[in-house]
C-alpha cells in the first residue's frame, strides 16, 4: 500500500511521457530515478526506522532515548529524501507549487526559531532536550532549502515568467545571505548561542518572504505562459490516464464507483482552467471542448455504469487534451500587426503561390524517390536541387510563421537525404538510406499540408477583413452623407433668406473639403473589394468639391449676393448625401455578397475535412481490439513464473542457482536497454530525433546496469575461485567491459563522434552477449547440482508467485494457466512435505514443481509468439490504414497529417518487431492507436472551426440584408416623422416636447390606456429602424472580428476616413435643439451639420478604429437627420436608443436569456463572465471607445435578467397573470424541449448580438443515464 500511494503518481508521469515520445529528456531519467529511490526507501529505510521504534518500546532508559534518537534521524532522513525527489518534480509545475515549498520552508523555519528564543527561558533540565530539537530541525531546514535552491537553478533555465521569476529568486537568496545565515543559524546552536541563533533565523525567513513575494508575482503572470498552459494539460491527461486505468479495474455496478463519478466530474470541471490559458488559439478551444464533451458523456456513461463505453470516453479525453498540448506547444506567436484586406489578400496570393510551388516540388520529390529505389547516387542530384527549391519558396512572399518553420524543416530534411544518398554507390539504397529519404518525403508532406491549411484559414481571413472593412466604411459613408444633408439644409435655408455671412460660408466650406476628403480616401479604401462603391464616393466627393467651390463663391461676396452660390452649394450637397448613401447601401449588398463567398469557401473546406475526420473515426470504430494490453499481460505472467523458478530453486536448496538465474534475468534487461540505445541511435542517424539525449542517456543506464551487475558477479564463487588462481573471471570481465563500452558510446555521441559512438555501442551489445551466455550456462550447470534441504518459507513464496503467474496466465494462455495450476499444487504439496519434514518427498515435489514451471514457460512462450504473429498482422494492418489516411489527409490539416504518419510509423515499427521483442510491439500498437485518436481529435477541431466561420457568415449575410432594410426605413420614417409634425402644424419652436427632449423621458408619452399618437407611432417605427440598424451594425462588426482574428482596422486610409468622420459632428452640440428652419443665420456648428445626441454619451460620435463600432446608435440617429432626431427624443425620452444595445430593453433582455440558456451551465457562466469582463472590454478598447466598463456591466441584459432573478419554467411563466389577469407565456421562458447550438464552444464564446444573429436551439440535453434514472425514479414513486 506504501509503495502504492508513493509511487503511482510517479508512474504515471513516466507513462505518459513514454507515450509522448519523451523519453529521451533529462526529466524522464529524474523521474525514473526517483521512482527508484523511493522504492528503496519503501522497501529498506522505513522498515529499518519501524523496527527502530518497536526496540525503542523496551530497554533501559537511554537505550530508549538512543533509539527514538537514531528513529529520528532516519525519519528525518526518508522525509528529506522523499521531499527531495519531490522537488525533482516541482520543475514542471507551476510556480504556486514551488511557492508553497517556500512557505513550509518559512513555517518550519519560523517554528525552530520560536523554540530557539525559548530555550534561554527554559529550566536547565528541559534546555538541553530543547536545544537538541532545535538542531535536528534546523538540519531538516538547512536540507531541504538546498534542494529548493537546486530546484530555482533548473527551473531558471526556462522560458516565461517562471523561468525569470525563479532566476531573480536566486538572486535575492544570494542578496540576503540565506544560505549563509543557515550556516551561521546551525553553527550558533550547536555552541548553545541561542541569541544570535534566532537573529540568523529571522534573517532566513525575511530572505524567504523576499523570495516567495516574487514567485507570486511569477505566478500571478504564468497564467498567460504557453509552458505553464502545456504543464496544465499533461497534468490533466495524467489524471484522466490513471482514472481511466482505475475504471478499467472497477465493478461500476458496485458503491465505489460513485468515487469514480466524482472524479470524472472533477476532471471536467478542472478542464474550464485551460479556457483562459489558450490565448487566440482557435484549434486549441475546439480540442478543449471536444475534451469538455467526452469528459461530460464519460461521467454519465460512468453513472450509467456503461464499462465500454467510458473507456472510450476517457481515451477521447486523452487524445484531445494531447492534440491540444500539441497545439499550444506549437503555437505561434499572435502579436502581429493588423493586416488590410488587401494585405490579407496578399497573403492569400502568396500562399497560393506557395501551394503551386510545394506541389510541384511534392513532385520533383516523387521522381527523387523512384529513381533512388534503383540507384541512390544518381538520386542525389535530384534531391539536392529539391532542397534548393524548397529554399525559394518564402522569398519575397508573406507567409505564417508556421508555413515558413515547415518549409526550413523540408529544406533541411532533403538537404540531409542527399548527402546520405550521395555517400552511397549507384545501387539500390540501404536501410539507413531509405529512412532518410521517406523522412524527407515526410517533411515535403508536412509543408505542403500546412500551407494548404494556411491557405485555406487565410482565405477565410481575409473574408472577415473584407466584411469588417466594409462594415466601417459603410457606417463611415453614412456619417458623411448626414453631414451632407444637414449642410444642404443650411445651405437652403441661407439662400431662401439673407445668403451667408463670410465667416460661416467659410466654415461650410471647409466642413465640405473634410467631406471630400472622408470620400475619396473611403473610395481609396474600397476600391478593391468594392469598386462600383468606390466609383460613388468619388463622384460624391466631386459633388462635395463642387459645394466647397460654391461655398468659397459665397465667402467671397457675402451676403444677398451670396444667395445663388448658397443655393449651388445647396444642391451639390444634396448630390453627394444621396451619392453617398448610395455607395453605402453597395457596400452593405457587397457584405451581402462576401458573406456568400465566405459561406461558400467554408463549404468547400468542409468537403475537404469532413470526409477525413469521417474516414479517421471509421477506421477508430472499426479497427479490431488491439493485442497490446494481452501482450504486456502475458509478459507479465512470463516474469512472474521466472520468479517462481527462482524461488524454487532457493526453496530446493540450491541458492547458487537461484542467484545464476536472477542475475541471466537482469543480463536480459541490459540487452533490452542496449537494443533500445542502438534504436534511438539508428533514429537519430536517420534524422527522426533531434538529438543524441535519448541514446546517451540509455547508454549511461546500460553502463550503470552493467556495473552493478559486475559488482554482483564479482561476489560469485567462480569468481573468487578464479581470483584466487590467479585468472580472470570470464563473466565478471565481460560486464566490466560492457560498462566501459557503453561509457565510451555514451561520451563519443555526446562529442558527436557518431563514429566512436555506434564502435562503443557494437562493443557493449557484444559484451553483453557473451555475459548472458556465460550466466545462462552457469545457471543450468548449478540447477544440476544435487538439491539441498527442502525450505518450507522459501517453498511458500514459490506458491504465491504461482499464485500470481497463473491468474495473469489463464486469460489469454489457458493451458499454461492449467499448467500452473498443477505446479501450485505440487508446490502446496513440497511446502507440506517440508514442514512435516519428509525430505524425499518434498524434492520429490519440487521436482514436480520445477517441470510444471519449464512447461508453463514453454506454454506462455509458444502464446506470446503466436499472439505476435496476429499482433504483427494487425500493426501492419494499422500502418496501411494510417499511410493511406494521412494522404487523405494533407488538404484538410497538417496536424492530423502528423498524428497519422506517427501511427503509421509505429505500427511499422512495431510489426518488424521479433517475437522476442513483443513488449515493445505491444508499446508501438498502444501508441499508434493514441495517434489515431489525436488525428480525429485535430481534424474534428479543425471541421468545427470551419463550421463555426460558415455558421457566422451566414448570419453575417442576413445582418447585412437587415441592414440595408433598416437603413431605407430609417430614410423613409424620419420623413413620415416630419410629415406628421408639419400635419400638426408644429415648426419646432412651439413643440413643447422639442426643446427639453433630454429633460423629460415621457414627453409626447400617451395617456394610461390610450392610443398612441400618430406621431409617436411615427417616433416609435423610426426608434425600432434605428435599433436594427446599429444591432447589424455591432453583429457584422463583431463577425468580422471572430472570422478574422483582429479586433482593428488595419486598412489606412480606411481609419483616416474614419477620424474624419469622428470629427465632424461636434460634441455638446445642443442636444435635443434642432436648428431653426427660420434662422437665416445658423451657427458654423449647424450649418455643418450638427445633429442630436438624445441622451447618448458626449464621445458616442466617435467611430474608433476596431471592426466593433464604439456606437452604432449615434450613426442611426445621424441618418434620421438633426430635426427627425429631436422630434423623436421629445416624443419617447432621450435614452430611446439606449435599449439597441441591450439596456433597459425587456426584448433585449429576452434575448440574453435566450444565449444563458443556449449552451450548457460552464458555458454559459464562463461566456458571460468572458463577455462582461474580457473580450469584449478589450474590443471596445482597441476601437477608441472610452465608455466605463461598468456602465455597459449594469446596464447589461445578463445582468438585468440576473436582477429580475432567476429564468422561470413554462409552467411557471403560463401561470403568470398580466395587467389585464390573463396568463401569458413571457420571453424569459426556459424551453428545455429545443436545444442544439449551444453544444459547440464556439457559440458560447460569441458576442451577445452575433449568438442573436444565429441561434437555431439552446442547449444540449444531460447524458442520457441522467434521464433514464430520472424517468425511473419517477416511475417508481407513481
């Protein structure tokens, strides 16, 4: 149970860094050697210290206290040692963990220092004792603290924050003397100095708080650290493996598998900390919620008690949280500038280019290939000029970063296959040659795979960047031409009375060349992606310039005289608002068409990815149950009955023997770790590993083994009998010569003398050979020895390995577990024999015993074989299916690509693999189909990121026509609004409503009861044309900014067209006050075209620079016209448009709750709270908005549903009575019948207004489990 508790956390880290190809890092080896050591301390030291402490129970006083004493210290010993190998660990780990070290440091330190200024307080009969505890835990202090600072030094080598948090670390203990002041703390105890003891002491804690302050501020900014966000993963797949192992084991019909319940549900939930470590990582948060999803059903499979199928839950756990490891290892760094449509397009063209190029390059590699099957030299050529190539590629052209890494890789590996072929002769190529060359293949495979994905996101991008660029420039043209009506007003109105004043004609004057100026850099800005809008905004700008020439007429003779030119000016301004507004209306039909485009290509993708992913899953549901677990099964049992044997032979007398036999056995594990060092050395010549760690480090572990095993061999008789002839000992030499061979390989890779490596690793292979045959040899020449006297002990433990050896045997080697069986109970009978102390009948036993063992090995021998035989058929079976799914595959994503092509090389690997060699067949059958399951885990991530983007394009489109409907009924009831007023006689100046519209919100308000007035009917259409124009507007804007990853502007002339129209409209221009048609002389601020406000804030007029508009309502009413506005604030209270964006609305707040229940709970929390608090914060910000995050936070329709309390079911809300005592069904209701958009992730994490635009159903429904014993609960209660 120690070993247990102690060692299964550590077991499972070497799993799974085995099973992510990372065991050639230097953590691996930490990793397996402190596993080792606490082994030790498990087996050795703490039954040592146990025994220490029962002898303390008797003896004489000080023989007590020398016990407890010497108990002690080993205590102190095992937990010093075991907090070290802790520490091993903390180097991946975030830096809370390692922070929390420092703070027991600071505890435990603290705790000795209040004993230490006690002491001196103390009677003399206690101080001693006292004094002694003080010393012993002061050593405990001083031990660990060098193992933290161990710890700092190596995590100082990292990257990121913990890295620089853990360097400075180092320093402040260096600064502060820490190290130092223990030293002093230790050495003042010991000569009974308490008083200058504790100072030391209290030095040491103020040094460690100075250090654990600045982890914290490590800590607090690991969040955004791609290590920290990989080392949170792996924990997750950890736990996930080792649950996974655990329910395999368990009977889920049974009351403990509730525990297994729990921690599924743990697990999911744990799972929400890796939402705010992806950053903008959109492959990584579809991996994460295909994670969620498998998490969510493996909990209700679990509940249901479905064996089967959580098993396969929970690996779908595993391959997504380790595709989404992957992809944050990887991924990219995402400061970048914001492109413009045209750069984006640019992009688009260049990987286009780029595509053209791989392919035919994938080509060239092809005609490389078969001419090398036949002469390798005669290929070299080829493959050099493939290499050159590659290099051309990327020049002059702008490409992702991950594109550009890809095609060096490529160039690289052809570069390395044509000086391999080129050594050969022109011949057919060797082996070594051959795996240069499809490593090169691979590699040209690889580039060609992610620029086809780059391509395809990049076309996708640039759609995003065209809608968003459109969208603006839109809102920007419609700013312009109600800037341009109001200056036709004032123009008119000048020319129908007195004419201009010089002074204002030219205030107008330079209001129109900002207009022509905002025209013609909009035209400037579109002219690519919209040329027939572009064509009239430059005519609207010929018309403005045509105002401006007027207006400088007017200036130039004021007055009366000015009244022609006034009304030219008048007319021309009339011209360009129109032209304006219809080059807005082109651009809202050319979104409209974009958005088509983008739905379109997205379908493409899709017919690319989605036959994929469905071939990849086929082949996952239909592949047969893997041979892997049965094989590791029966190597098990093979182990176990050698143990057996050796027992026997201990328990037959013949200890010679059984140690002969243990130390062929570890001679095995040798070979088997020699074979894996010359595998990773053949890997690396062949340019599948990056460096030699992997075979250095296997052969420092085969030097050790083999030095140790000398160690043992040199203890044998023969040995000393041939020490004492004065000859050497064959077996004892031959280890001795394997432990420098495999010193000298070790030394020469890390030089990179690959030459001297592979002679040293050829020399230890065949040290150790002939190591094995002496000892076989030895152990049969000692097992035909006469037996000794029958060991009744030793006899049991032989049956309990039986015991152990059959109960794995019998599943998938029945006659060896019958076999067995019998040797059980001749052994049974031997121990029984013994202990009645008949010899002969005992050996004669044994005897029995020993035969029932050779054959139950030969049996689970002949198994194994057969079992490899059928392994090797399926692993080849395996690499066929994953070769032919990768080619599938290169169109549709470069990760899956990889993920297949590691499968396939596996279970290649795997099927040449010997018999002999099984377990690690077994390893590459486990692995490969891990791999299967990370390429259907990237390639669904991929689909779902694809449909996300179709799913908003679409949405997008109907905005787009949404818009364009609500910008003609804005046009058209602004003119009913002021046909209605001109009906009632009112002109603006007796409208008690008009001049206070910002002071009285129920102005114009109708009587309780009544029928509205015509001409609030009027205000109202106009109010609710406003609303779904700036709704559209915000929903396209924040389209844009998903699709295309950017939150700004990146278009220049675009964001100059923008600041212009931001400076048009003055601030604190009269709110609610339109301009008196009878004013001969309006202001310079009216005549240019001043508008109302109505209650909206002062620095709402100003466009910004990102997709998302700061205020699509100050552009609503700017289109409705300076008087419209004010006649409609009057009539419905100036905060009427507030409501557009979700405030104080009842319809809006409907549709908030509408998105609360459109995903499930975590989602729903983790958006609203995303939503309120980050994103969209931050798009606001980057777009020049100033307003206050808490004013949009109260205001929100979250909150005010939250407010309101919590959403009532349909039978509540049909219960409910209205004013007039009739129930009805609110739009708060809760349809749990109509889920179905909320399932993906993508949606949850979408702005309120664009979830609006394409929500279809809320969320999913629970596992099915839950509802079954819901249904059955119920049914047992009726």
């Amino acid at each position: 149970m120690a070993r247990q508790l102690v060692t299964g956390v550590l077991d499972i880290q070497l799993q799974q860094l085995e099973e992510n190809g990372l065991k050639h890092l230097p953590l691996y080896r930490d990793i397996a050697l402190m596993r080792k050591n606490i082994g030790a301390l498990v087996e050795k030291e703490m039954e040592q210290a146990v025994e220490l402490l029962v002898k303390a129970q008797h003896g004489t006083e000080a023989e007590r206290d020398e016990s407890f004493r010497k108990a002690r210290q080993m205590i102190r010993q095992i937990v010093t040692r075991l907090a070290t190998e802790r520490q091993n660990l903390l180097r991946r780990l975030k830096s809370a963990e390692i922070a929390a070290q420092v703070q027991r440091l600071i505890d435990m330190q603290s705790k000795v220092w209040q004993t230490t200024r006690t002491i001196p307080q103390q009677v003399p009969s206690k101080q001693e004792a006292l004094a002694l505890a003080a010393i012993e835990d002061q050593g405990d202090v001083k031990q660990l603290f060098l193992q933290l600072v161990e710890t700092l030094a190596d995590v100082s080598e990292w990257g990121g924050p913990l890295g620089t948090g853990a360097a400075e670390g180092l320093q402040i203990l260096q600064a502060a003397g820490v190290g130092k002041e223990l030293d002093a703390a230790g050495t003042h105890l010991g000569a009974l100095s308490y008083a200058d003891a504790a100072t030391s002491q209290v030095r040491v804690i103020k040094g460690l708080r100075l250090l654990l302050e600045r982890l914290n501020e490590a800590h607090n900014q690991i969040g955004n650290d791609k290590h920290g966000s990989v080392a949170l993963a792996r924990e997750l797949i950890a736990r996930q493996e080792k649950l996974r192992e655990q329910t395999k084991e368990a009977d889920l019909t049974q009351p403990e598998a509730e525990r297994l319940v729990e921690a599924q549900a743990t697990i999911r939930k744990d799972l929400n900390q890796l939402s705010q470590a992806l950053g903008a990582a959109p492959a990584a948060e579809a991996l994460l919620e295909q994670a969620r999803s498998a998490a969510y059903e493996a909990t209700g499979r679990l509940f249901d008690a479905r064996q089967d199928e959580a098993l396969a839950e929970q690996q779908k756990v595993v391959a997504n949280l380790t595709g989404l490891a992957e992809q944050l290892a990887s991924a990219a760094d995402v400061a970048h500038s914001d492109k413009s449509s045209a750069e984006a397009a640019k992009q688009v063209r260049d990987l286009e280019q780029a595509r053209a190029d791989i392919e035919r390059i994938r080509q060239e590699q092809m005609q490389v290939d078969r001419t090398a099957m036949e002469n390798a030299g005669g290929a070299a050529p080829q493959e050099q000029q493939v290499s050159q190539n590659l290099s051309k590629v990327d020049d002059n052209r702008s490409l992702p970063k991950a594109v550009v890494t890809r095609l060096a890789s490529a160039e690289q590996a052809t570069a390395a296959a044509a000086k391999a072929l080129a050594r050969g002769p022109n011949a057919a190529p060797d082996a070594m040659q051959r795996e240069t060359l499809e490593q090169a293949d691979r590699a040209v495979e690889r580039a060609a795979s992610e620029i086809a994905a780059a391509l395809d996101d990049a076309r996708r991008t640039a759609k995003g960047v065209e809608i968003g660029e459109l969208a603006r420039a839109a809102e920007t043209l419609e700013r312009a031409a109600a800037a341009e009506r109001d200056m036709a007003r004032a123009a008119k109105s000048a020319a129908d009375k007195s004419g201009l004043e010089a002074s204002a004609a030219k205030a107008m004057s330079q209001r129109q060349a900002d207009v022509e100026g905002l025209a013609r850099a909009v035209a400037q800005a579109v002219e690519p992606i919209a040329g027939e809008a572009a064509q009239s905004a430059n005519a609207a700008a010929q018309d403005a310039a045509a105002s401006r020439a007027q207006l400088d007429q007017a200036a130039a003779k004021p007055g009366t005289d000015s009244k022609p030119a006034a009304q030219s000016a008048a007319q021309a301004a009339a011209g360009a608002a129109e032209k304006l507004s219809q080059a807005a209306a082109k651009l809202r039909r050319q979104i409209d068409t974009a958005a088509q485009g983008l739905v379109a290509e997205s379908s493409r993708q899709l017919e690319r990815v989605s036959p994929v992913r469905e071939a990849v899953d086929q082949a996952l549901a239909k592949a047969e149950s893997p041979l892997s677990e049965r094989m590791q099964r029966l190597a098990a049992a093979e182990k176990a009955v050698r143990k057996a044997q050796v027992a026997q032979q201990r328990a037959a007398g013949q200890a010679a023997a059984a140690d002969a036999m243990q130390l062929a056995d570890a001679l095995r594990d040798a070979q088997a770790e020699q074979a894996k060092a010359d595998q990773a050395a053949r890997q690396l010549a062949a340019g599948r590993r990056a460096s030699p760690l992997e075979t250095i480090t296997r052969e420092h572990a085969v030097a050790e083994q083999a030095g140790k095993l000398a160690e043992s061999a040199a203890k044998r008789p023969q040995s000393q009998a041939a020490r004492d002839a004065g000859k050497p000992d064959a077996l004892s030499e031959s280890l001795r010569d394997a432990a420098r061979a495999a010193t000298r390989a070790a030394r020469a890779a890390l030089d990179g003398d690959q030459t001297q490596a592979q002679a040293g690793r050829d020399q230890a292979r065949q040290a150790l050979d002939r190591a094995a045959h002496l000892a076989s040899t030895e152990a049969d020449e000692a097992a035909a020895a006469p037996a000794g006297k029958p060991d009744a002990t030793a006899q049991k433990k032989v049956g309990e390995a039986i015991a152990d050896a059959a109960k794995l045997a019998q599943p998938d080697a029945p006659p060896a577990g019958e076999i067995l069986a019998d040797a059980g109970k001749s052994s049974g009978q031997a121990q029984r024999e013994a202990e009645a102390g008949d010899a002969p009948k005992a050996r004669a036993a044994q005897e029995q015993t020993k035969k029932s063992l050779k054959s139950a090995a030969d049996e689970l021998k002949a198994a194994r074989e057969k079992m490899s035989q059928e392994q090797a058929k399926q692993l080849a079976e395996q690499a066929r299916q994953a070769e032919q799914l990768a080619a599938q595959a290169v169109p549709a994503d470069p990760s899956a690509v990889a993920a297949l092509r590691d499968a396939q090389s596996r279970a290649k690997q795997g099927a040449a693999e010997s018999a002999e060699q099984a377990l690690r067949a077994a390893e590459a059958q486990n692995q490969a189909g891990k791999d299967m399951q990370r390429a259907a885990a990237n390639l669904s991530a991929r689909e779902q990121r694809i449909e996300r983007d179709k799913a908003i394009a679409e949405a997008v489109r109907d905005l787009a026509r949404d818009q364009a409907q609500a910008a003609e009924d804005i046009a058209a009831r602004s003119r009913d609004l002021l046909a209605e007023n001109s009906a009632d006689g009112d002109t603006g100046e007796n409208d008690p409503g008009a001049g206070q519209a910002g002071d009285d919100p129920a102005a114009g308000a109708p009587a309780k009861g009544g029928k509205p007035s015509r001409r609030r009917q009027a205000a109202e259409r106009l109010s609710q044309a406003q609303r779904d124009f700036a709704r559209a507007q915000r929903g396209t804007g924040e389209a844009a900014e998903e699709i295309a990853g950017q939150s700004n502007v990146g278009n220049r002339p675009l964001r100059d067209a923008m600041s212009r129209a931001s400076k048009m409209t003055p601030r604190n221009s009269g709110k609610g006050q339109p301009a008196s048609p009878n004013s001969a002389q309006p202001d310079a601020a009216g005549q240019a075209g001043s508008a109302s406000q109505s209650g909206l804030p002062d620095d709402s007029d100003d466009l910004g620079t990102g997709f998302i508009p700061n205020s699509p309502e100050a552009t609503a009413e700017l289109m409705a016209g300076e008087e419209a506005a004010a006649r409609a604030a009057a009539e419905l209270g100036r905060g009427h448009l507030a409501q557009s964006d979700g405030r104080d609305s009842p319809r809006d707040a409907s549709g908030a709750n509408e998105d609360s229940a459109s995903g499930n709970p975590e989602q729903t929390a983790s958006n609203q709270q995303g939503e309120r608090g980050g994103k969209k914060k931050s798009s606001r910000a980057s777009s020049g908005g100033n307003s206050p995050k808490s004013d949009r936070d109260d205001q929100s329709p979250e909150n005010q549903d939250l407010k309101r309390g919590p959403p009532r079911t349909d039978a509540v809300a049909a219960a409910a009575p209205t004013e007039s005592g009739k129930p009805t069904t609110p739009n708060r209701d809760v349809d749990f019948a109509n889920r179905g958009v909320g399932r993906e992730s993508w949606f949850a994490k979408l702005p309120p207004d664009l979830r609006k635009a394409i929500r279809a159903k809320a969320q999913r429904p629970p596992p099915r489990s839950y509802e079954d014993k819901l249904q059955k609960y119920f049914e047992s209660i009726d």
